[in-house]
C-alpha cells in the first residue's frame, strides 16, 4: 500500500511529492508558523533536508507520510502521519504521530481539525493501527485544542532539555492520545 489520497467535505489531502517543496517553504518560513517548534524561521536548506526525508518515509514506510493539503484549489498546508522520531517517545508498535501545520491565513476555520480527523481515519480504518498520538509544547493553546476537538486525550506532560530553550518551554510538552478503541466508541 502507498500512500492514499484522502479527502474531506473541504480538504483534498495530496501525498507529498518534489513539487510540493515550495509550498512546505513557505509555511515553514513563516516564523508564527514555527513558533512553538523552532522559535524562528526554518532556513531553505532545513526545509529541503526535511522534504527528502518526510519524502523517504512515505516511501518506506506504507500509509505513512506527509500530505499537501488543499481547499478550493488553494495550498492550506500539511498535515502528517510517522512513527515517532523521538528516542523518549512513549510510542509502541501499531502507533503513530500525527502532525499538522497550516499557513496562517487558513488558521480558525476549522480545516486542522478537519484534515487531522481524516488522518485519525485513515490510520485506523485504513493502516490498522492501534494509537494515534501528537505533541505539543503545554503553551501552545490553539494546537492543544484541536487535537482536544478531534478526540485526542491529554496522556502526559514531558520536560525536556533543550540546547535554546522557547519562551514557555519551562511549561514542557503535552502529548495527547487516541486508541482505535475509543475513536470506534466516539464515531458511534
């Protein structure tokens, strides 16, 4: 299985392809965008070392990867499905991260939540899997909502150590969770 197409009422998520370089550009250069990940723009050599590598997990790994999502025909952003990259991950076999990031103009409409439950689908009426997790620093409100609104629960806070710390890294990392077993209760 490669990875799927997969659409909404609103959203058609395209797997990552080369020509979608530009468009992962400019959301990461976008230092609102990244604010709770990296504090600052990404460079264009960062992008394009994370393209070639979000690229080889689609690759390697079936159902998982990275999709360009559009509404309207117009780039809203992308949204993620990986194994968790992070050696302290609580992360187990059949379970994934989920990630999204959209460009600001396409911010509070509803479309994060939108797309992130389709991803919740996919991976488990499609991929099989058994938990669906995503992370987050504890400051970060609007993201801790969304992943609240598509049914993920609070797991935990984490406090890592960090070379340059983020304004409100001090309040560490949330993760929150979903089982296949309590997305099955909740689409009934």
């Amino acid at each position: 299985m490669g990875q799927a197409t997969l659409e909404t009422s609103r959203l058609l998520l395209t797997p990552l392809a080369e020509e979608h370089l530009e468009l992962e550009v400019a959301v990461d250069s976008d230092p609102e965008v990244m604010r709770y990940l990296t504090g600052r723009p990404s460079p264009r050599k960062t992008v394009e070392a994370q393209h070639r590598r979000r690229l080889a997990i689609s690759q390697n790994t079936p159902g998982f990867g990275l999709w360009a999502g559009f509404t309207a025909g117009q780039f809203v952003g992308w949204w993620l499905l990986h194994p968790s990259t992070r050696p302290e991950s609580a992360a187990g076999e059949g379970e994934v991260e989920l990630g999204y990031r959209l460009l600001r103009r396409f911010w509070r409409q509803g479309l994060a939540s939108e797309g992130a439950r389709e991803l919740i689908r996919h991976a488990f009426d499609d991929l099989g899997l058994s938990r669906v997790f995503a992370e987050t620093m504890a400051v970060n409100t609007a993201s801790r909502a969304t992943m609240n609104s598509v049914g993920l629960h609070y797991q935990r806070t984490v406090h890592r150590e960090w070379d340059y710390p983020l304004p409100g890294s001090e309040r560490g990392e949330v993760e929150y969770a979903i089982t296949r077993t309590q997305w099955l209760r909740r689409a009934r």
